[in-house]
C-alpha cells in the first residue's frame, strides 16, 4: 500500500521534475555530429552537455571518473 502511494504522487510531478530525477549521479551517453565529424557527448540529466569525446567507451570512463553513473541513449 505504501508503494502504490509513493507511486501515485509520481503522476503530479513537471516534466523538469522528472528529468532532474537522479541527476546529480547520472550522465547521459549519445553520439553527437560535431565539426569534422562525430563525437560521444556526456550530457546531465536536464540535457545539459557536460563533456564531449571521440570514443563511446572513453566517454563512460570519463563520466565514471566524475563519480557519475553513465547511460546510453540513441
């Protein structure tokens, strides 16, 4: 009962509410276009790029390395 409660208040939250939802440890992994070329940027939970690499692999270290939980998004 307690769970479906907690669960229920969820509906009630912003869509900014949402996205900051585990924000200060997650980051965002995608392949961007950038100038001559692509790129893998890190990116915060509110979307905001927060690193930009060459490798998909060493984007996760990076943001590993920021104690930050990295997670791939297309």
């Amino acid at each position: 009962m307690y769970q479906n409660t907690r669960l229920e208040g969820l509906r009630f939250i912003s869509p900014e509410q949402f996205a900051m939802l585990g924000a200060p440890s997650l980051a965002y992994v995608r392949e961007i276009v950038v100038e001559g070329g692509k790129g893998w940027g890190i990116f915060a939970a509110n979307g905001q790029q927060v690193g930009l690499v060459d490798d998909r692999e060493l984007a996760f270290i990076a943001a590993r390395q920021h104690d930050l939980s990295p997670v791939y998004v297309n």
